[in-house]
C-alpha cells in the first residue's frame, strides 16, 4: 500500500466538522484502508476497490472534489451562491440536491458541472489520440501507394483530417472507407 505522510492535512476551521471526527493519525489511516481518499484540503473522499484509481462515486464526493481543485472553501460557495453553510453541507452529504440556479453560478466559477452531475469527464476538445491518427496515416498512406497516388501536403492533410474524424467515432480505421475517400479523390 502506498505510504501515507505522517502529519494530518492542515484544516481551516472552516472545513473543520463540528464534531472533528477527522483528527489524528490513525483515523486518516483507517479510513484509506476503508475505501476513503483525503484530498489536498483534507476531505475524506470514497473510493472504489483500487488505489490506483480515484472515483468519487456521489454527487457530493464530486461537488467537494471540485470546490477542492478550485481552492474554494464552503463560506466562499455560500457567499457566491447566496445559500446558507448547513445548506452546502448538506449537498456535500448528498442530504439535498441543489437546483439550476446553484449549479448555473458554479458554472460561471468555473465548476466542471457536467462531471458532477455525471461522474464522468467529458474529453477535451481537440484531444487527438496518437495511435488512431498514426494509423489513419499508415491506412492512407498504403491506399494512396496501392493506387499509385500523391497528393500534395494540403490535400493529403483534409483527408487525413477526415479520416480520423469518421475514425474517432469507432476508434478504428475501417480500410474500406479510406479507399473509398481515395476514389472519390480520382
């Protein structure tokens, strides 16, 4: 297992709970051999089975996860959102659910909303997956040499382009579609 640090995570007494349950050692331990995660603020997070993979799996595990990567405490969501702080915890505890309003001004925070609600990441924009654009290259690379073609750099570029974008829905190059996008070129 990994080694943990031997200090407790600094807490402000605001994200301190009223009853510090979270304190010492041994406790912080326990609960990561139990399934919990502590995040850089000190919160106990659940995880799933492995270590090697984080999943806060409700919707306030994620809420704290994202107050956490934004370095925001409770009091400055409350103070933002216009809600009161046993009304927050209660989101973080999954007590309550919050409504548009509340997740359109963490929104505009910079929250990643959609993975709150989801528990999901969307990818990111633009994200190229190497492997697939490296073997969209070598299918049109082989198609154009089997029919005896070139094509100039800015050509052979949108084809490319358009290949991997009908490959990214699959994850695959499909052989039949790049010689057919070359026939169409003729």
């Amino acid at each position: 297992m990994a080694q943990l640090e031997t200090e407790t995570p600094h807490r402000s007494n605001s994200a301190r709970t009223s009853s510090n349950v979270f304190r010492g050692i041994s406790r912080d331990r326990t609960l990561f051999e139990k399934g919990h995660f502590v995040t850089s603020m000190g919160h106990f997070i659940p995880i799933c089975n492995t270590i090697t993979q984080f999943m806060p799996y409700s919707f306030g595990a994620r809420l704290i996860e994202e107050r956490d990567r934004l370095g925001l405490t409770q009091g400055d969501i409350c103070e933002s959102t216009g809600i009161n702080r046993k009304t927050q915890f209660a989101y973080e505890r999954d007590h309550r659910y919050p409504d548009a309003g509340y997740l359109m001004t963490l929104l505009k925070q910079g929250f990643d909303v959609s993975y709150m609600l989801s528990g999901e990441r969307p990818p990111r924009y633009g994200t190229v997956h190497e492997d697939l654009l490296c073997n969209v290259l070598v299918a049109v690379d082989t198609g154009l040499s089997r029919a005896g073609r070139s094509l100039d750099a800015a050509r052979k570029a949108k084809l490319v382009a358009l290949l991997y974008q009908t490959s990214s829905e699959t994850g695959q190059v499909d052989p039949i579609v790049v010689q057919k996008a070359i026939d169409l070129l003729s």
